[in-house]
C-alpha cells in the first residue's frame, strides 16, 4: 500500500515521478515477503530442534536412571579378609540392606530396589559375612577360607585359571616363614597416647619386597633380608630368596588408613593410630581361648607351708619350682611349653595350633595327677599354659627398665621362694614409716606368684608401677629411667616393708680408734642389724671397709658401711700421647716418651706420669704444643687433653725449682730465626731454573724471599707479589724453654744458654772471615728499580727490619729480640741489649727470639739449617702400643674400684686432725661379702655436669667362677674355700642416652650347686622369652651382673605367719583397703595358710581395723 501525492508541473513529470513510485512500492513488498519466508523456516527449523532435544532429553533420562541402579564397588584384601566397598549415594542404614552371602557368592540389595551381585574369586566363610556402614557408602566384609590365597581379583571371571593348590603353591612361590617372638619394641605417645610405635629389630630389609598390611584387627608384615644379614638367616634356616611373614592382632582396634611405616638399615618402624586412644596394656591381643582369670585356689594348694616347725628351714628341703603345685611328680623327658595340659583335649589342640607351643624345653615338667575325691568337688584351677619360669612381663609404656630387674630378682632362687613359700606373710612390717605398710610386698609377692605360675606368657605388672608411683613420685609415667635406681628403691622398699626390727633403736657411728678392723666391723655390722634386719639384709647385703688418709697430717680414718650392689667404674677410653721431654741441663739428651691416659685427661694427670717416668716433679715442667717450629699453645694445669690430635707435637722442659734457686726464677720461651731466607732456585715470574754461575738469580731487597731473571720478569711479577712483599725471618729449629735465677740473668749467661739449647735442633757452620769480605753471589733488586747486577752493585738490608745489635761487637752469630706471642716470625718489639754484669729486665716481655745472622753481606755471618733431634727412648715406651686396648675385663673394674683415690674438691674430707676439709686419699675394700652380689658396671658418666655419656666397650666377665679373693680383705671363711661366685642374671641395656631398651639373662640355679641349672638361660624381652645358650649371656650391652655365692647354703627363716589383713590401727583407711585387695589376689595363688578357724579369724580382724595392742600381740604370735 502507498500514497500517491500528485505535484504541480508538467504531464512528463508527473509521469516520470508516478513510474518512479512503482517501483519503490514493488521492491518493498519483495523484501517483507523475503523475510517473511525467512521467519517461517526458521520456525519451522527451531521446531524441529525442540522436537528432537525433547526426544533426546527423554532418553538421558532413562539412561542416567540405568545408571543410579547400577552400585559402583571396590575391594581391597588383607591377610585374612577381603572387604567390598559400595557406593549407595546417601546415608542408608545397614538394618534396611539386605545381606546373602554363600562359600562363592555374595549379594546385597538396598531398599530402592537395588541390587549387586558378585561371584567370589575363592571361597569364603558365609557366617563369618559382616555388613558395615560408612556414610554414604556400605562395606562388606568377608572372611577367607583359606588365608594363604592371594586374591587377584574379587570377581570371579569365566574362563579364569583354577585356584592353585596348597603343594603347586608352595613349589611356585618362594619359600615363607612366619616370624615367632622376633625382637622388637613398641612404645605409646601422643598426648592421650593415640599413637604406638611397633619397631621390628631386623637389619637389611629389602626395600623392593616389603610389603605392610594394616586392617582394624592388626598389620602384616611380608619382607625379604639381604645376604649382609648372614645371622638373621642363619637363625631361621633362611636364604635372601625367603619370605618372612610377622602377623599381629593388636590389642584394641586401630585405623588402617592412618597407619604408616618407615624403614630404616637396622630396624623397620610402624606407627599405628588407635581408633580409641587409650592406654594399652600390651601390644598383642591374647588368644580369647587361653585368656586367665583369677579363680580361688584349690583345696590342694601348691605351696606347702608347715607351720609347726620352729627356727630356719634348709633351702635343701624346699622343693624346686616344678613340685610347688598340688605335689606333682616330675617326668623326665622333653616336653612342649603346653605339655603339661596334656590331659585335656581342647587346651592341647589350641595349643598345637600356637607357634609358640612347638618350643620344646628339656627340663623337668610337672604332669598333673587326677583330682583326689571330695564331697564338693574343686574350683578348677586356670590351665598352664606355660612352662613355668617362662611368663613374661607386659611393657606398659617405657617400662622395660622395670620389667628387666623384676625378672632379675624373680630368678633369684632364694628370693622367690621366701615369696611363694608365704614365708614373707610373717615378717610384714605394716607399723614402718619408712615403709609402705606391707602394700609393696604383698603386690610383689603377687607378680613373683604368677610369674611362676605358668598360668600366662605375659602379665602386666601395673599394681606394682602403681604403688611404686605413688611412693616415688619420679616413677610416674612412662618416661625412660635407670633399671639400677629402680632396683635400689625397690629392693629398699622390700626391706622396710619386711624389717623385722619394728622399735629402731638410736645407734651411734662406730670409730676405728685405733681398734682391730675385725673388732670395729663387728660391732658396726652388729649396730646395723640393730634396726635393720630383713630378707634383703641376708641376702644382698655386705659390708665394705672404707680407709681415709689425710695428705697433711697423714690421720688414718678406718670405717665399716653395708652396701646393697656394687657399682664399679669402667676404665676410660684411653689413649696414648708422644711427649718430647728436655731436662735442665742443655747437655742430657732429649726424650722421648709414651704415656698412656684417660681420653678425658687433663695436663696435670699428664705431668704426673711424666713425673713418673723422668722423677721431675710436675711443679717444674712447662708442656707448650708446636707447629710448624713455632709455640702453637702453652698449657695450663687444669687445661683438657681431649682437644689434642695424635699429630699434635707436646713438648716438656724441666725448670729450675724456686727451691732450689731460693730466690725469684727467670723463665722465658724462645724461638729461633734465620734472617736471611735462603735464595730461590727458580724464577718466581717465568719459572725458569737456575743452572750455572752466571745465571743466578736476583733477590727482591724488600722480602729477599723471591728472585727473577731479569727486570721484565720482575715487572710482570709485581702485581702478583707486592701483597706479599715484607720481611719475615724464617723459623729454623724447634722452641725451647730457658730458666735461670733472676739475680744471674745477664746478658752474657742467657746467649750462653740460648746456644747450648739450640743445638739440639740447628746445625750451626760459621766461615772463614776472607769469606765474610767478598760481595755478594746472588744479585738484588728493589721492586721498583731496576735490578741490580751482583758484581757491580753492593745492596743494604732495611735498617728497620735486620738489625746487627749490641752483640755485633763481639761476634756474637746471632741478637736476642723481644717478639709478641701472636707474631713470633714477623714482628720485633725491641731488641735486649749486653748490659754487661747487670741482669736484664725481663717485665713485659712474652718470648724471645734467636736471630741468626747468616746475611753474607755483613761480617761474622754463620750458616745455620734445621735437624732432626736425636731422641732417646726406653725399651717400655718403645714396645709400648699407641692404639687403645681392645677389651675390659670384670677384674679390670674392680681393681679400678679398690685402688685409692683422692677426693674432688666438693667432696673434700673433714680431716679431725687438722680441722680442716682436705683432698684426702680414700680407699675400698670389701669385708663381708653376700649371698648374692650384685654389680653395677658405671657405663653411665656425667661430663662437665651437664652432658651424660655412655661407655659401649665390651666388658668380659666370668659366667662361673668369679674370684672376689683379692679383692676380700675380711676374715677367712670357716671351711677355708676362697668366696667364689657364679652368674645367674644379667640385665642388659640397649642403645644411647636419648633412647634404649633394657632386656634380661636370667637361669634359675641348683639349689645345691650353683654351678648347675635347675632352668636353663632365658632371654627375657618384656613379653618375650626365649631359650639361650650360655656364651650368648656374655654381651656388649650388660649393665648389671647378679652372682651367687658357691658353697654357701641358705636357709629360709621360718617363722608363724600372721593373718594377711591385720593391718595395725596405725594404717591409713584407704592404705588397709589397698592392701586386702592385694592379699584377696595373693590369697588365690598362694597356699591356704590355716585351717578353717584361722581363716575364720582371717576375716574377722580384716574388718576390724581398730584393734587394741593386745589383739594385736595375738595374732602376731603363732597359732
């Protein structure tokens, strides 16, 4: 549509302009039409896009809903497991999932209809199926048929290979062994210990073949050992090729996905986080089939007290360990750890299928004979599971300290029986203050009874920690301690727990007074027992002689102390120094010593060896250190010789004695110095050599210690040279030390002696005096001007840096300067002068200096060169070895221990002659010697009071037959045999001062001969005990050595035992409850001790514990 708008003008306008608009009109219609069509298509195009993405949407759908009906899974696999892990997508209770499992297949199905279904690679224990739920995630755990499968996969695939079986197995594959009570140690940290660090003692673990497995229930442990570990494979039998398997089921449950490990050359760490923290017991958990628990004795009780008969009972007549229950007759044959269970079909069948039961042990074991008949019949007792004398001690944190010496002392013969015979329940002291009422006792008596019970491989000595904690405060915890200090306190606390002096009465020191030593030892060791007297005195205890000298007056103090151990020193590393020693008289000879000390020593203890060696006393000898011929150190008294080298050159002079000279001494240190450095042989520029005559080279005027061809040389040398352009005397010969009155200390006397020392180490040739007239040979030059030749040109030396002193006169070869301590090569302060008669002024003056004149040019010059110093030397110190001995022996530490020795200041002797504290010299010696001596090596040092230090060397000590005779100076023994003892235990400590582990040796002996074993040698490792051989005993780790005295029978008091419980109105309430708890727990173990009315009466002072002193002196008396 258009409007036509006619315009005036003329008729060919109008229908030019009429054409015109036609036209415009037409193409505007063809271009709405054009889009029109356009918009059509692509409607109809968008359409059809909508259409197909609907029809695409629809089936993502359907395709994303197949695929949330389809349960995404993984699997994993340990040892004995194998867990399927589903992935629901929410949060699903496990009650709601349904679970069907069969030996091969395994099908879970989840409320939404949901369902996987799996084919199972190996067979599986259907009722041992679990289901757990994590999250949004469900996992299934399944339990192996055969553990020795390693599943490749979880599904079972069509046309998989067949499983092999147990013999194609083991020909395929490497030879295994499964690890049984190997070494090693676990300790817990963390603040509320959720951490416990599992180390596995075995050295050169093969990187590439470990493998660690962590589940909920424990690890596993797979690895191959390299051929460097030659005893490790020997031991097992084993070859690099073998497979070792180590499998523990931890005591609570653990995270597998926190755990981790870290392998070291000598050990492999694994660090478990536990899922609860908590403090664990042990690491291991016990098999539930053999766990313990405490059940009343039976009515035959297995420790026979007689308590008609009076006096002592010969140890003789106590029957040995294996006849201390219900009578048992020994068989003499070798058995199993479990063999004494062999009556009952179920504790013999688990204990076959225990490792540790096929240990076979030769030694006598108890077969148990058939209940006799009763009207009730018995509780029966808990199964020995055991041989006894092998149960072990659970480390509760740090603690293998403790377990050590409770295993040490629970192996002491004597000791165990007086607790298992209830002998101790007689002798309770409840009424001591320094004691803990009883409670120590008893609980020790209680681990002693288990222990030997054979009633569990391990128990866990936590009430004993417990009370010791609370009596010792520094036992508290788990941190590291000394297994001596703990033996001390706790052998300490025994004694007063069981001292039968309950009144002490007061006792006086006793003094010598110039009384018999047998008369003064008597009567101390008489007052002693006075208010101390308990199995501990009788059998650890003796008594030392102490002698004191005062070094003034000389008083001789004699006094008798008792001790409980021996600690003996160890001798120090020591090593052997060269000493290079000159007398007084210039003429003798020098020489040359060897001394052997301390590694530790201080040049005091040097100059008293070289005081023992040259009969000079060490007030006049001065000890300086050279290098490179000149005074590198002068040494003090006090000052250490740890930092000195073998290299290092130590020289000693002898001093005039002020004594002697009864007047001021004069001592001064001197040096020798060529000052004129000899002339070089080759170019210092071009390099080029000097040949003949005329081609000698030209010195430098300023040092006189380079020389050049020409002046180019020189030009192209100085830039190179100038920063090392200075004079400098050159040292010959060695230092020495000069003495002489200071009223006789003229010039003329010092040259004299100055030339007469030097000659030990110069070589001295002065020459005609024609020569001293001609001009130099050699050609100088001054750096900056031309070089001068040597036939023409006379050259000067700096009258500042070689002076010809007052000396020159009278043709003396050499001035005598004053030099700084620091400079002794460079540097003159002045020079001393000939003062005729009058002595020179030696203040202020540090060294000397020996200047030769050996400068050609100038009249009287010498020629001089160093030497070698002819030595003499003594056939000892020639044969005498500079390298440290190898081994210490046991005899070595006691006589360390019994040679005298004088007192460090701070523990200076009050001297009552002189009324002063005096560095007197003390000396030990043994008196009266135990039934069993313990001693403890001193390993352990402190240095500078602040830094400890532990001595690894091997200590070799006697298993059987340790002479203590000359160390004996008590009175002869009546049957006159020498005091021989043999071992029995050994506690042994492992590692550094920062971190170690303390294990045992330990044998149970001959009730007749010591020399014999009633149960052989054992390793004792906290929990783990293990049989050894008797040279194994003897090791670089032994701390503390238990003897037993040879030929010296013991005999048990025997006294009426009174009732556990009647605890004195002077117990604290909550100590008398502590205490019937720990009886209540003994009372199991032990023998019934009265009949029914003692036991009656028992029970009721128990409950009284307001007694009068009457009741209390009935029921201490006998029944």
């Amino acid at each position: 549509k258009f409007i036509f708008r006619h315009s005036p003008g003329t008729e060919g306008d109008a229908e030019k302009n009429c054409s015109k608009a036609q036209t415009v009109a037409y193409q505007k219609t063809s271009r709405r039409r054009l889009k029109r069509i356009r918009c059509n298509m692509e409607g109809k195009r968008l359409e059809n896009k909508r259409r197909k993405e609907k029809e695409n949407s629809g089936k993502e759908v359907d395709i994303r809903a197949e695929k949330k009906r389809i349960l995404k899974h993984d699997w994993s696999q340990t040892r004995a497991e194998v867990s399927a892990t589903l992935d629901v997508g929410f949060p699903l209770d496990s009650n709601q999932v349904t679970l069907e499992c069969t030996d091969c297949q395994c099908s879970v199905t989840l409320p939404d209809g949901r369902q996987w279904q799996c084919e199972l690679y190996a067979p599986v224990v259907a009722e041992c199926t679990s289901l757990v739920q994590k999250s949004k995630k469900v996992v299934v755990k399944m339990v192996k048929q055969d553990p020795n499968i390693d599943w490749q996969q979880l599904e079972k695939v069509e046309g998989s290979p067949s499983l092999p079986s147990s013999d194609e197995e083991l020909k395929d594959e490497n030879p295994t062994v499964e690890l049984v009570g190997p070494k090693y140690d676990y300790y817990e940290s963390g603040a509320n210990g959720d951490t416990v660090t599992v180390t596995l003692f075995v050295k050169s673990i093969s990187k590439e073949a470990l493998a660690v497995d962590f589940d909920e229930r424990g690890f596993l442990v797979k690895f191959h050992t390299k051929n460097t570990n030659t005893e490790f494979l020997e031991q097992h039998g084993a070859s690099e090729e073998t497979t070792f398997t180590w499998r523990v089921n931890v005591k609570e449950a653990i995270l597998p996905e926190e755990c981790r490990y870290r392998l070291s050359p000598c050990k492999l760490e694994l660090i478990l986080k536990k899922k609860v923290p908590s403090r664990w017991s042990s690491l291991e958990l016990a098999p539930p089939a053999k766990k313990i628990e405490p059940l009343p004795a039976p009515s035959n009780t297995w420790v026979p007290v007689s308590r008609n008969v009076q006096g002592r009972t010969p140890l003789s007549n106590v029957a040995p360990v294996h006849q201390l229950t219900n009578n048992v007759q020994p068989s003499v044959q070798p058995v199993t750890v479990l063999d004494s269970c062999a009556g009952d079909a179920s504790t013999a069948s688990a204990a076959l299928s225990d490792p540790l039961s096929k240990k076979v042990i030769n030694k006598l074991e108890p077969r148990l004979p058939p209940a006799p008949p009763a009207l009730a019949p018995p509780v029966p007792a808990p199964p020995v599971v055991v041989a006894r004398g092998y149960t072990g001690l659970d480390n509760l944190g740090n603690t293998c300290f403790m377990n050590a010496v409770l295993q040490c002392l629970a192996n002491t013969r004597e000791f165990r029986d007086y607790f298992l015979s209830a002998t101790f329940q007689g002798e309770l002291n409840r009424d001591n203050p320094l004691g803990m009422h009883g409670e120590l006792a008893v609980a020790f008596a209680v681990l002693v009874s288990w222990l030997w019970s054979g009633k569990q491989r391990s128990f866990a000595p936590d009430r004993l920690k417990r009370l010791i904690s609370i009596k010792a405060s520094q036992f508290t915890g788990f941190a590291q301690h000394d297994a001596q200090e703990f033996m001390a306190f706790l052998l300490d606390g025994l004694h007063e727990d069981l001292n039968r002096i309950h009144n002490k009465p007061y006792v006086e020191r006793v003094e010598s007074n110039g009384r018999p030593d047998s008369v003064v030892a008597d009567e101390s060791w008489s007052n002693y027992k006075l208010r101390n007297d308990s199995i501990v005195v009788d059998l650890f205890q003796g008594q030392y002689k102490s002698t004191v000298i005062c070094p003034k007056c000389h008083k001789v103090s004699i006094s008798f102390d008792p001790f409980l151990y021996l600690t003996v020193p160890l001798p120090k590393r020591q090593r052997v120094f060269v000493v290079h020693f000159f007398a007084l008289d210039p003429q003798s000879v020098p020489v040359k010593l060897r001394v052997r000390l301390n590694h530790d020593a201080k040049i005091q203890d040097l100059k008293e060896e070289i005081f023992k060696k040259t009969k000079v006393s060490p007030k006049n000898l001065r000890l300086l250190e050279v290098y490179n011929r000149r005074i590198y150190k002068v040494y003090g008294r006090e000052e250490s010789l740890v930092g000195v080298t073998p290299k290092d050159q130590i020289f000693a002079f002898e001093v005039l004695d002020r004594d002697v000279a009864r007047e001021r001494v004069v001592e001064v240190a001197v040096v020798q110095r060529a000052l004129m450095p000899p002339l070089a042989n080759t170019c210092s520029s071009c390099g080029k050599e000097c040949v003949a005559e005329q081609d000698k080279l030209k010195r430098c005027t300023r040092c006189f210690r380079v020389g050049y061809c020409n002046r180019v040389c020189q030009t192209n040398h100085w830039q190179q040279h100038k920063s090392a352009c200075k004079f400098c005397p050159e040292l010959v010969g060695l230092p020495f030390v000069v003495s002489m009155p200071a009223s006789q200390a003229t010039y003329q006397n010092l040259c004299r002696l100055m030339e007469a020392h030097s000659r030990h180490s110069v070589n001295v040739f002065q020459p005609p005096v024609e020569s001293s007239k001609r001009t130099l040979e050699a050609a100088t030059a001054a750096c900056t001007n031309e070089v001068a030749d040597v036939n023409n040109q006379e050259v000067e030396i700096h009258a500042d840096s070689v002076s010809q002193g007052a000396g020159d006169s009278s043709g003396a070869m050499f001035t005598v300067t004053s030099v700084s301590s620091e400079n002794t090569d460079c540097k003159t302060d002045f020079i001393l002068e000939d003062e005729g008669n009058e002595p020179l002024d030696f203040s202020g003056v540090i060294r000397l200096a020996m200047d030769w004149k050996n400068d050609q040019r100038q009249g009287n010059y010498v020629l001089v060169e160093s030497k070698e110093v002819e030595y003499a030397m003594s056939e000892d110190d020639r044969n005498m070895s500079i390298y440290e001995e190898d081994g210490i022996t046991l005899d070595q530490c006691l006589r360390l221990f019994t040679e005298p020795e004088v007192l460090d200041p701070q523990e200076a002797w009050y001297c009552p002659g002189c009324r002063e504290h005096r560095q007197a010299t003390k000396e030990f010696s043994l008196w009266r010697l135990p039934v069993v001596l313990v001693i403890q090596l001193k390993r352990f040092s402190f240095t500078r009071s602040i830094f400890r230090d532990k001595i690894d060397k091997m200590v070799d000590f006697p298993v059987y037959g340790l002479d203590m005779s000359p160390y004996y100076c008590g009175p002869g023994t009546s049957d006159g045999n020498p005091p021989i003892y043999d071992l029995f235990a050994v506690t042994n400590h492992h590692g550094g001062m920062l971190g170690g582990h303390y294990t045992a040796f330990a044998r149970c002996i001959d009730p007749v001969d010591t020399r014999l074993s009633e149960i052989g040698w054992r390793l004792f490792d906290d929990s783990r005990v293990v049989d050894v051989s008797d040279p194994r005993v003897v090791t670089a780790s032994a701390y503390m050595l238990f003897y037993r005295r040879r030929g010296v029978p013991f005999d048990l008091p025997t006294v009426a035992p009174r009732p556990l419980s009647s605890a004195s109105r002077h117990v604290p309430v909550q100590s008398q409850k502590l205490v019937k708890d720990q009886e209540n727990l003994l009372g199991q173990e032990l023998a019934s001790l009265s009949d029914s009315n003692n036991n009656r009466r028992v029970c009721e002072s128990s409950d009284d514990s307001t007694m009068d002193d009457d009741d209390d002196d009935d029921m201490n008396g006998p029944d």
